[in-house]
C-alpha cells in the first residue's frame, strides 16, 4: 500500500465520518480523487466497512470480561467457534497460540449475567473457561502503526 493510501486509512479509522471534502483536505487531494481512491480501498478489501463506536455502558452493557476457552477434549473437533456463534453476549472471538485455543470478548449488564454465560458456554462449547473482568478501558481501536513496504529484491 503506498504513503497515500496509508495516510487515507489511518485518518478514516480515526474518523469513519469524515467527509470526502474534510479527508481531501487532510490528505492533499481533492474530493474527488480521494473519494476513488477510497473506493478502490474498499473494493481491494482494505477498508471492509465503518461502524458507530457505542459507549456500551450506556445502552445497558457496562460489564466487559475477556474470557479463554479451551476445549475439554482436544482431540474433539475444533468447533467451539461454530457452537458458541448464536450466544449475543460474545461480541468477539479470535483463536489464538498458546494455553487457549480462542479468547471471547463479552458484554453483559450484571455480574450475575456473567455467572450465568459462563455456565452456558462451558456446556454448550463442551469447555474450560479462564475470565478476566475489565475494570476501565483506557483506549481501543487504535490502528497503530501500518507497515511501510519495501520492494522485493530480484532473485
């Protein structure tokens, strides 16, 4: 991805909102050649789609724990994903290396809802579960810094 499109991508992950006009302006192009060159971001799968960052405790989900699940048997299929899908509080799962196989992201109102998941996902993805709770969040969704790329060397 070159500087540009970079640049384009880091000010709309800060700002999913902003106009074509405003991102032009930010970035040194016109509306216009901005607006395809966002379009071609989209199109290439770089930006997949832009959301409304919700204050969770706000509508009634102020509790957030980080749960790790790992298989009772691990020479069962690897399904929990497929099992767990259709439970509303699992917000996120992503499978990762080491002692677990996947770490959930769950949104309840209340600690007692939270008791209550837990049971529900040891038996229904046949699991241990590790639970962290989340007292703040200080920030999230950071993009971070995108990787500059270098041209491949002739072989």
């Amino acid at each position: 991805m070159e500087p540009l499109d970079r640049h384009i991508v880091t000010v709309l992950a800060q700002d999913g909102r902003i106009s074509f006009a405003d991102l032009g302006r930010r970035v040194g192009l016109s509306t216009s050649a901005v607006h395809q060159r966002v379009k071609r971001l989209e199109e290439r799968g770089i930006i997949t789609g832009y959301r409304a960052v919700v204050d969770y405790a706000s509508v009634g989900l102020p509790l957030t724990a980080l749960m790790s699940v790992t298989p009772f048997d691990p020479a069962d299929d690897d399904d929990i994903p497929e099992r767990l899908a259709h439970i509303e509080e699992i917000v996120a799962c992503w499978s990762v290396a080491g002692d677990e196989n996947y770490v959930l992201l769950i949104r309840v109102p209340r600690p007692q809802d939270l008791e209550e998941l837990l049971g529900r996902i040891r038996q229904e993805g046949s699991c241990s579960t590790n639970t962290t709770i989340v007292l703040s969040t200080p920030w999230e969704d950071r993009l971070g810094s995108l990787p500059v790329e270098t041209p491949a060397t002739p072989s």
